[in-house]
C-alpha cells in the first residue's frame, strides 16, 4: 500500500496513475511513444511481409554457409584422400592432421579425427559438382554422415539426400526412414491405381502408399484390437503423419455420414495437400479378406462424391492396412472393384521376422552380461 493523493491507493491504482501522467506528458510534447502509437491500418500486413522478408533472407544466409562448409570438407576430405593414395598416408598422420587443424583454429568445431575421416568418405563417395548440383549439397553435414555410416549402396544414398531435402527431414527422421528402409516400401503396396486412374495420376496416387507400413512407434508388442490400434495411431498422430508420408493432413477419425438414414463411419480420413485429393484408410488387425475391398470402395465413393470438389480435387483412394494377406486373393478383389484402392500391410515391430529371431532379448543378454562378470571376477589359479 502506498499513499497517493492525500490518501491510501493500492499499488496498482498508483501504476496507473504514473501511467496516465506519463501518456499526458507525452502528447503534451506532440509525441507518443511504445505501444500507444496510432498505427496504420495496414501495418499489420507491412510487419508480415517484413518478418517474411528477414525469414527468407536468413534461410537464404544459412544455404550460402551451409554450401561453404560442405565444400570446405570435401575439400579436405580430398586433400587427405589423395596424400594417402599418393604417400600411404595412415591413420596416425591423420591424428598429427587433426590435433595441428584444432590448434590452428581452436574455435572451430568439426576438426576432429573421426570428421576427417568423414570428409575423406564423403570426397571418395560424391564429386565435387554434387556440392551444387545433387541434393547432398543442401543437406546438413550432420545428414551426410547419416548418408555414409548407414548405407553401403550409392543410388541409395542419393534417394535419401533428394528426399531428407525435399521434405526438411531432421537427422532423426532421415535416420528412422533408412532404419525402416523407406525407399523399398515407397509405392509398393498392390493396387488398382493403374486400370482405375488417369496414367500420370495413377502413377502420383501409388507414391502415396507404403508396403509396409512401419508403426514401431505405437510401443504394441502383441495382438491389438482395431480400436486400441486406432487409439494408439491418434495418439501419435504426428509420428503416423510422418509414416504415411510428406503431406497428409488429417481430416477425422471414426468420420461419421449417413445414406439414407443408415450411418457409416470412416476410420481415419486424410486429405493429401500437393495432390489435392481425400485418403481414406481402413484399419483391419487380421488379414486381408475380400469383403474388406468392397467396405473400402464404398467409402471412397461416397467421399469422392460428397466431399471432393470435382473442378479442384484429384480423385479419392484408399488405402486398406491389414496385419497380413494372401496376394492373389488381393489381386482378384482389386480388380472385381471400380474404385481405387492399395491393400498395404503393417507392422509394429521394427526389425523383420528373421532378424528379431536373431538378436538375443533383454533376459539373455542380462545373463550373458552376468556370465562375463562372474569370469571376471573370479580368482584366477
């Protein structure tokens, strides 16, 4: 409490007081100051434009050191690949090389001995005109090393570095994309997109599926009801975007219309925004049965008619996720249909069949650990 005016005021109150005094002095001397100018109407628009202008520029700045830096380690990289095919240079002049770099310029990050060694795969593995003309030269350094550690084959790599450049991926989503080997299940699942679609449509609507499609993320380790499946999809709505690809917006779960006074409902509903067209995609937790084809057509026809703006939208598809199913049977179920549909599988666990089989689970490795400590520490004759 403080005492204004002759009498006792809350704090507030002798804010406010200050406040007005200084607003008065303010016009008083033809001048207003902070947030109580009288702006334009159109400032709002001006500030917009010049927030996107600076945005531009700096996304531009960071290209331009991006390129630079790139191009400085194949440089390097190849200054040190070429000593060691000329001199046989080993690994220990590469140690001298990196300890002298990091003195020379100690503020410099990225000198280190395990870098150099990147830079010198990287000058082994691309060009020099890659750096401006192939994606890897948009790509992050981290990214690249991504590139090198994980993949052996080189048509690989640069299927990833024009997608991670395309689609913005993070170092992360790149590595969850090459673990779950993404360019072997791009547009791979069975459909009818051929006979039912426009052939360079048809070929745009195939991008759009997956075979299969990888959903490790859900943390589901056994059978799961279609509705527990579901649950767990919309929780980790983002993580599934990712998985069905760049683009897709989500439009409802369990999308509710009625024919007639019967309802139906839609399990989840998507609208792929580069392309301009509804998705529909059904969840089944078995295999795949014929009758699931002719649910899904129906869904997609009632879409493509009463939500699709014809003069805007590419067609409707869907798309079935099924836990299994016998090819053939898919293959005469999509051709008895006249809508276009993809029948894809699912798997929630990250590793294949085989390989899961393989590697030794958490009880096992635990007694082998314990095995070794026991070896270690006992007495020895």
């Amino acid at each position: 409490m403080r005492e204004i005016s002759g009498r006792v005021r809350p704090f507030s109150d002798a804010l406010h007081l200050f406040e007005l005094t200084v607003v008065r002095a303010a016009w008083h001397d033809g001048r207003v100051t902070g947030d109580l100018v009288a702006l334009p109407d159109d400032y709002p628009q001006l500030l917009e434009q010049l927030k996107q202008t600076i945005a531009e520029s700096r996304w531009r700045a960071q290209r331009v050191v991006n390129t630079e830096l790139v191009a400085m380690y194949w440089q390097i990289g190849r200054s040190i690949l070429d000593q060691q095919q000329a001199e046989g240079w080993g690994t220990r002049v590469i140690d001298r090389l990196s300890t002298d770099l990091r003195k020379a310029f100690p503020q410099m990050r990225g000198l280190s001995r395990s870098n150099l060694f990147y830079m010198r795969s990287f000058a082994g593995t691309w060009p020099e005109d890659a750096i401006v003309q192939q994606a890897v030269g948009r790509l992050p350094w981290g990214h690249i090393t991504v590139l090198l550690d994980k993949l052996e084959n080189q048509d690989d790599r640069n299927w990833y570095a024009a997608a991670a450049a395309e689609h913005g991926w993070s170092r992360n989503v790149l590595l969850n994309q090459i673990m779950s080997r993404l360019h072997t299940r791009v547009g791979a699942a069975p459909s009818n997109f051929r006979e039912q679609l426009p052939a360079a449509d048809s070929e745009l609507a195939q991008q759009l599926t997956r075979d299969p499609y990888v959903l490790d993320f859900l943390d589901l380790t056994g059978p799961a009801a279609e509705k527990d499946l579901e649950d767990a999809l919309m929780a980790r709505l983002q993580d599934f975007l990712l998985e069905l690809g760049h683009g897709f917006a989500f439009v409802g779960r369990q999308y509710r219309f009625a024919v007639d006074g019967d309802e139906f409902y839609i399990d989840l509903l998507f609208f792929h925004i580069p392309q301009g067209r509804y998705v529909v995609i059904e969840l089944k937790v078995g295999r795949f049965a014929p009758e699931h084809a002719g649910k899904l057509g129906f869904y997609v026809a009632w879409v493509d008619e009463n939500l699709r703006d014809h003069d805007r939208h590419s067609p409707t598809v869907g798309i079935l996720l099924c836990a299994g199913r016998n090819d053939n049977v898919v293959r005469y179920s999509l051709a008895g249909s006249d809508q276009p549909l993809a029948v894809a599988d699912y798997t929630y666990e990250a590793l294949p069949a085989a390989i899961r089989a393989a590697v030794p689970t958490e009880a096992e490795l635990v007694a082998a650990l314990d095995e070794i400590e026991a070896e270690v520490e006992r007495p020895q004759d």
